[in-house]
C-alpha cells in the first residue's frame, strides 16, 4: 500500500467524489477529468487520511465533503492518501445489501452514509439487531387469530388467547338479551 501526497492549488472544486465515512474511512468514490486531483494522480479507492494536515480517520462522510467545500479558490490543498482498493470494494458490496424500508419505533441502526446518494442530508443506515421475522411472524399469528374470533363470535367465550402475561382479570364477552 503506498501513499500519495497531493498538493496543488483548488479551482472550482478538487474533482473527487467521497465515499466511506467515520467506520471504515473516507475513501475517493469518483476522480473528475483534468482535475487537480487526477493530475496528481489519485485513484478510485484511495483512502483519505489527511487534508491539509487535519487527520480524516474518523471522520463522517458529510464532514468530509463540507471540508473540502469550504476550501477557498486558488488556496493549496494537500491531500495524504493511501491505495486500499481491496477496503473499498469491501464498502461497495456492503452498500448493495438489500434493505428494509421501514422503520419502526425502537428500531436501532448503525449509519453507514451521512451523504448517501451525494446529497446533503440523505444518510444510508443498517439495522445493527437482528431481523424483523419474529416481529412479523407473530403479528401474522395475531392476524389469524383476530379472524377466527370474527367468524365465531358465538364461542368467543371458548376461545382462550396465550399471552407471555398472566391476565389481570378475564373479561367474557356476552351477546345481551
């Protein structure tokens, strides 16, 4: 692994897309044609360790890209970098995961992307507990039981439901007449 110390002068933009973040690095998504970047010779998947001497290693994505952002026109920029390819095909492949798309209250997830799609504000997260199959197998069993209540109303005094909990008090319900 070798590292790269690129110093040259910002115009509009330094030419470089970001990708990782605070968990596995800042690491260069994309290198814009004829950029300072490019024609100091950083590469897809080098690492950013150090921009104008502020360390990267732990930094949120986010951060990063606001940072170079705010760099002023025509002042120097020096970037430390470092080729780990093989650690950010390893981010790729964890970002194409399949995901859930909803969310529930007590949910927890880890952020993976504080500037997904390269938008501000957009952040990719991972659920860090286990899968939700228990959650929805139960509320199936719930659901099914819900409808056989329905359909015999005349023994609901029959029909007993388990619960984890001892019942505080039974309630019968009792066609009056």
């Amino acid at each position: 692994m070798n590292k790269l110390n690129m110093s040259s002068t910002k115009g509009d933009s330094v030419g470089l897309r970001l990708a990782g973040g605070n968990d596995v690095g800042i690491f260069i998504a994309s290198v814009q044609e004829g950029s300072p970047a490019e024609k100091e010779g950083l590469h897809i998947g080098d690492q950013i360790l150090k921009v104008n001497n502020v360390d990267f290693q732990g930094v949120v994505r986010e951060e990063a890209v606001l940072f170079l952002l705010e760099i002023p026109k025509g002042e120097m920029v020096t970037i430390l970098a470092q080729n780990k390819p093989d650690v950010y095909n390893d981010i790729l492949v964890m970002r194409r995961r399949p995901s859930e798309p909803s969310v529930q209250p007590g949910d927890i997830f880890k952020v993976v992307d504080t500037l997904y799609d390269g938008k501000l504000g957009n952040w990719l997260a991972v659920p860090v507990a286990g899968d939700r199959a228990d959650f929805w197998r139960l509320r199936a069993q719930r659901s099914v039981k819900r409808k056989d209540l329905r359909k015999s109303r005349e023994n609901l005094s029959a029909q007993t439901l388990a619960t984890r909990f001892p019942a505080y008090e039974r309630v019968v319900l009792r066609e009056g007449g």
